[in-house]
C-alpha cells in the first residue's frame, strides 16, 4: 500500500508514523474498524495490538470476532467502486459495438 503513495499522502503516511510510533506493517494493517471516533478521545488500535491485548493465539481469532463488516458497510464499499471502461468506451454508453 504504502509503496504506491505519492506527493502529499506519502508525506501524511510519514507524519502519521512518526506521530504514533507505528511500522509501515501496523500502518498497512489498519482499517475502518481499528479507529474508534467515538471514544474520548479517539482512539486508533493497530489488529496485532488488539490481538495481543485480548491474548488471543493469532490474528484471525482477534479479525473474527472485532472485524464485523454489515451490509451496509459492504454497500458503501460497492458505491466506491470505480469500475474501469473498456477502451473504446465512452461513459454512459451501455450499447454493443
């Protein structure tokens, strides 16, 4: 992931890790449900923490039972999605060539 930042996300990549102390691993690792904006204050848990904390022999048993993705986060997920156009394309074009 990290690899493929460039220009200002790289440089907030870098500011954010030397901000938390967090590897490039724990960054790469993150997702939605390791932020809780919602605490005061807010609080971000990297999975291998969470694993460790909740002594749990390994990362899937920790992503099992925390990482609950409901369907509406699956359908905001869909609504992201940017689906490429075959070449020759135009957008909005739906007929057969």
């Amino acid at each position: 992931m990290y690899g493929k930042l460039a220009g200002p996300a790289r440089r907030m990549l870098y500011l954010i890790a030397g901000a938390t102390g967090l590897r490039a691993s724990e960054l790469a690792s993150l997702t939605p449900e390791s932020f809780d904006l919602a605490a005061a204050p807010p609080a971000v848990v990297a999975p291998k923490d969470a694993k460790e904390l909740a002594r749990h022999s390994s990362i899937t048993l920790t992503m099992d039972r925390y990482a609950h993705v409901g369907i509406r986060d699956t359908a905001a997920a869909v609504a992201r999605l940017t689906l490429p156009v075959p070449p020759g394309r135009g957008r909005g074009t739906n007929r057969p060539r």
